[in-house]
C-alpha cells in the first residue's frame, strides 16, 4: 500500500478456520494456527463500506476519522493503515489499525501474499 493510499484503501483479510465446528482449539499450538488466509487483498475503502450495515459504517467512519488525524501530513512517512479481518464462519469483521516504522521496512515484495498467509498458518505474531 503507497502512503497515498491510505487515506483511501485498506487490507481486507478474510480467514478460513482449520478446526472442525464445534471443537475450539485449545492448546496454544492449536490456536496459533487455527485459520489460514482465504484471501487478502488492497482494496477501496468505500467497497468495503458497502459491505456492512449502516451502524457500522457509522463505526467505521469513526475510526477512519481517528486514522486521518494521526496521518503525517507531508507524507514522506507512512502512518497507519486500515486493516480488515472477517471470519466467514462467524460473520466477524474486526477493524485493526496497523502502524509501519518506515525505518524498518523492506522494498516491495510482489509474493506478499504468499508469504503473509504462511506465517498466519505457522502461528508467525505479526
């Protein structure tokens, strides 16, 4: 995600649960990789804002809002992104801003993708 983007764009994550319904992991191994990744992409803010009801985007405008004000305002930094999980199974969606330390970044990775969604299935802490 460009600093531009994001004031526009967020991170929707959508996981897959690894247990059977009904059974709850429980030891900490179980839970660490309890979901994999079903898909994660960049996308409008506004599409997602279609996606939920009405006292949500009220919510979610709120947090938008909050994220806006902590935004650098020259933009050679990057701030805080907008990040998205839903859990199909459970019809959850949980907003997480997500901040970068521009010092420890790395150069764009095309396979991030792939590379986020094995450590979400190796219980890698992000």
């Amino acid at each position: 995600m460009t600093p531009e983007r994001l004031k526009t764009h967020l991170l929707y994550i959508t996981l897959q649960a690894q247990f059977p319904p009904g059974i709850l992991p429980k030891k900490d191994r179980e839970v660490q990789s309890a979901f994999r990744v079903k898909s994660a992409e960049v996308i409008p803010i506004q599409d997602f804002q279609e996606r939920i009801t009405p006292n949500d985007q009220g919510l979610l405008g709120a947090v938008i809002e909050g994220l806006r004000y902590t935004l650098p305002a020259n933009f050679n930094r990057i701030g805080p992104a907008l990040v998205v999980v839903y859990i199909p199974a459970i019809e959850m969606h949980r907003v997480v801003p997500f901040g970068f330390d521009p010092l420890n970044m790395e150069d764009w990775c095309g396979d991030w993708r792939k590379i986020f969604s094995t450590f979400i299935e190796r219980g890698v802490v992000l």
